[in-house]
C-alpha cells in the first residue's frame, strides 16, 4: 500500500472517530495559523492611534502570501456571535522583518467591525483573513519622485507605500493629510 493510500485510510478512520466534526477542526484548535487551514491571523497588539482610531498588528497565518504597498485585506472578525467581514487598507512596508501586517482602523459611529477592532479587540484574539488584493500599488519600476493626494481614508494606502519606499530610498518628502480643508 502506498503512503497515499495509508494516509488517505487513516484520515477517513480519524474522521469516522471525530464525527460530526473533521479531523482539521481539531488541528485548528491546537494550532489555528498552520498551514493548510483557512487563512487566519492573530492580534498581537493594539496601538491606540487616536480616541477613535488604533493601528492593529496582526501576525498571518502560514497560507498568508504576502502584500504590496498600497493593498487591502478582507478581515472577519465575530461581533457578538456574528461573523463580520470588513475590507482595511494594510498600513505596514511589504518588508516588515517580523512577518507582521498593520491596519489603522478609525472607528465609526455605528460601526460594528471599526468599533471592535478599535475599543475590544485584544492580543491573541484570531481573526479570519483574505489574501490581500488591490491595485492602488507603485509600478515595479520605481518612480524618482510620486505625489500622493488623498482624501479620507485614503491615506491609509499611501502610509504603507511611504512606509515602504522610505526603507528603500535615502529621501523622500512628509506629506500632510487633513480631515477638512
């Protein structure tokens, strides 16, 4: 019998014993970042930013790919028993040593996700992620000089291209974002 073969026996024995739940339900339970589950990350700390707003640092889990400056992920998070899914910009460089990725939420008025993430969430709570997507990203070929203009919450975008190109140039400008003009 090939490895294959046993493998594949031994997993349908474990279910048979597991029953009603799989075999990788309880794999999640001991180690829920492991490579093979549903992408998941986990808070590793909240920064208050603001009295309304927080920069939440997450460690990926295995199956994570990795980001371009500029791009979002789909976070789920349960509020309340709900699962909720909400899309944030990712604010850390794409070259962040420690594998870790940021997200700086400012919590809106009747916001059940933003309001989580900002006044509830804490270290080591599992959140369920999406590869990041997204196009609001600098070309390969580097630009010598770029010029962001932004309104709202896009300058959570251009904080982690300015974040990554300032790791990668030796100059670059400070940009001014305001609420109101």
């Amino acid at each position: 019998m090939t490895s294959a073969a046993l493998r594949s026996r031994a997993w349908k024995l474990l279910g048979m014993v597991t029953t009603p739940l799989l075999p990788s339900d309880y794999l999640d339970l001991v180690s829920p970042l492991r490579a093979g589950a549903d992408l998941r990350g986990r808070i590793e700390a909240v920064h208050p930013e603001t009295g309304d707003a927080a920069t939440v640092v997450i460690r990926p889990g295995r199956g994570w790919r990795g980001h371009t400056a500029g791009q979002y992920v789909r976070i789920g998070v349960d509020v309340d028993g709900v699962r909720l899914w909400r899309a944030y910009s990712i604010t850390s460089p794409t070259n962040r040593r420690d594998g870790r990725v940021t997200i700086t939420v400012k919590a809106i008025p009747d916001g059940k996700v933003s309001s989580y993430l900002v006044r509830r969430a804490n270290p080591g709570t599992l959140i369920e992620l999406d590869q990041p997507t997204g196009d609001f990203v600098l070309p390969q070929a580097k630009p010598a000089k770029v010029l962001y203009l932004t309104a709202g919450s896009g300058i959570t975008p251009v904080m982690a291209c300015c974040a990554t190109s300032s790791s990668t140039t030796s100059s670059w400008s400070t940009a001014r974002h305001s609420r109101r003009m």
